[in-house]
C-alpha cells in the first residue's frame, strides 16, 4: 500500500531533475501522474518532450501509471488543457505539484524587461494558472456536495525567503510564490483544499552555475534532487491534511519549518509619531537586532 493509492497528480516542470524526482516518488507510493514539462532550455527557450515522456517511460516500466503533457503551464489555455487532460484520462485530480521554473540571472542594473517578463510569467503566473483551474474542480466538486480533498505543493526557494543578489526576477517570482501559497491556503481551506510550498535545496541544471556543490563521492549526497520529493509526497498525502498554508526548506536530510513574516520589535504610542520620535527610539526599535542586510542562511557543508 502507498500513501498515495488511488491519487491523481499533476507534476509541472517534470521532465528533469526535482521535477522528475516529484513524479517517481509520486507514482512509486500509488498516484496516477500526469508528467508536465515543456522540455525548454534553462533559461526557456525551446521545446522537446523527449524529458517528459523518458520519465513517463520509468513510471511505467516500473509498474506505475503515467502519461506525458508538453502544454506551457504559463498559458492560461495551456494550465486548463493540463488541468483537464488529467480529469479526461484517469478521471480525477486530487494533488498539483507547481514546480517548473527558468532562469535568467541579471544584476538589476543590466536586466532587459525581457528576462524580468519571462521568469515572472514562467514561475509565478506558472504556479497560479494550473492552480486556478485545479481550484475551479474542487470548488465546483464540493458545491456540489461531494467528497473533495485537493492538495496544491507550490516551490518557492530560498532567494526567494531571503533574497539572493543577481535574482531579482527569480526572488520576486519566489516571494510572491511564497505569498500566493498563503492567500490560496486561506482561500480554498473551505473547499477542503490544502496549500504548502517547498524551498527544495538540490542540485539541478538551474543551480550547477550559482552553487559550488563539493564531492559527489560522499556516501549520502546531500544534494540529490531526489531527497527532496519525499516531503512533497507526504504534504500530498491523506496524512497531511490538517497541515496548509506552511512553508518547508527541504534538502538532503533536512526539513524545516519556516515562520511567515513575524513582527519582532515593537515602539507603539498614544497619536502619530514623528519623523524625530522615530529617531529618537531608533535603538529601541532594532534592540537586538542588525540595522543592515539581514543574516542570509548559508548552505550546509557536504
């Protein structure tokens, strides 16, 4: 028996590396996987479904149950074929996994509006359009009175949390995927929907030019991609649903729990401050606290 017997999920951005990882495991614990991946180049350009449907092919070659799609999940026709597509061939939807993703690295000051356009439309719009019609059928399933248990597993990533210099499109896009995880899990709580959403740590074609990635010759490499679909599988499952509206930095051997933006120092009065008052309880108001750059989380030794 699997955690996810009788499932069916879409993974988006499927055909390689984190993507491929998700669709395995998925299938591996009983789901029916619809295998999403336009098959572009890292920085989006192209289309092969070659990825896709080769992972298609170990899905089934290992008993499991997959078919192959090359719809662009930043269209809005595209998101609803893929949507559909799923409903048509194995009669259902029950878990979204919003992961595909490009890269076009630019200090601010040398980005074309081309590259801010493309890695906002591919991740952000990318997350929300399947999401929206994956929304629509639960929301019309349980209006309807019937039994609806949707699970939604955005990415986000650690530039996007805690921002990264040379990324701007990319931590704007993965910000706002963090945020949108939020609205949706208030959102569609009522429809028996879950939403999380991963900061995956791994190595794949987006991360080799940013992360010097140490020995692979280590007897656990902590970088696999694969390490990371576990959790996925997991916040997809029956086991999860009391857990939404959370976000998750997960790599190697780790799991961890990251707290929404929380207040932490607090100057509060009687009437509107003035620009001097404020001033004058600068210390008070970063009591603890650095006044510059925020400490940036480093990546774990392998």
């Amino acid at each position: 028996m699997g955690a996810l017997d009788g499932k069916v999920a879409i993974v988006t951005g499927a055909g390689r590396g984190i993507g491929r990882g998700h669709a395995r495991l998925l299938a591996a614990e009983g789901a029916k996987v619809v295998v999403n991946d336009l098959g572009g180049a890292v920085a989006g350009e192209g289309a092969d479904l070659t990825p896709a449907q080769e992972v298609v092919n170990e899905i089934v070659a290992a008993g499991g149950e997959a078919v192959v799609n090359g719809d662009d999940v930043a269209s809005w026709d595209g998101a609803q074929a893929l949507v559909q597509q799923a409903i048509d061939t194995f009669g259902g939807l029950h878990v979204l996994v919003n992961n595909a993703g490009i890269l076009r690295d630019k200090m601010s000051f040398n980005m074309d509006e081309s590259d801010w356009d493309a890695v906002i439309r591919v991740h952000l719009k990318g997350h929300f359009a399947p999401t929206r019609f994956a929304a629509a059928y639960w929301r019309d399933r349980s209006k309807a009175g019937e039994p609806t248990s949707g699970r939604i597993i955005n990415t986000s990533s650690e530039s996007g949390l805690f921002g990264n210099a040379g990324q701007t499109n990319y931590d704007a896009a993965k910000a706002g995927i963090a945020s949108l995880t939020l609205a949706l899990a208030r959102e569609l709580h009522r429809y028996g929907v879950t939403v999380n959403a991963i900061a995956p740590r791994a190595r794949t074609r987006m991360t080799d030019n940013i992360f010097q990635w140490g020995s692979s010759t280590e007897k656990f490499d902590y970088y696999d991609p694969e390490n990371v679909a576990p959790t996925v599988a997991w916040l997809a499952s029956d086991d999860a649903a009391d857990v939404t509206g959370r976000i998750f930095i997960v790599g190697g051997g780790d799991v961890f729990l990251v707290q929404n933006f929380t207040p932490t120092n607090h100057l509060q009065k009687d009437g509107r401050w003035s620009v001097a008052e404020i001033s004058a309880n600068k210390a008070k108001l970063f009591a603890g606290e650095s006044m510059g750059l925020p400490a940036q989380p480093t990546m774990p030794e392998t």
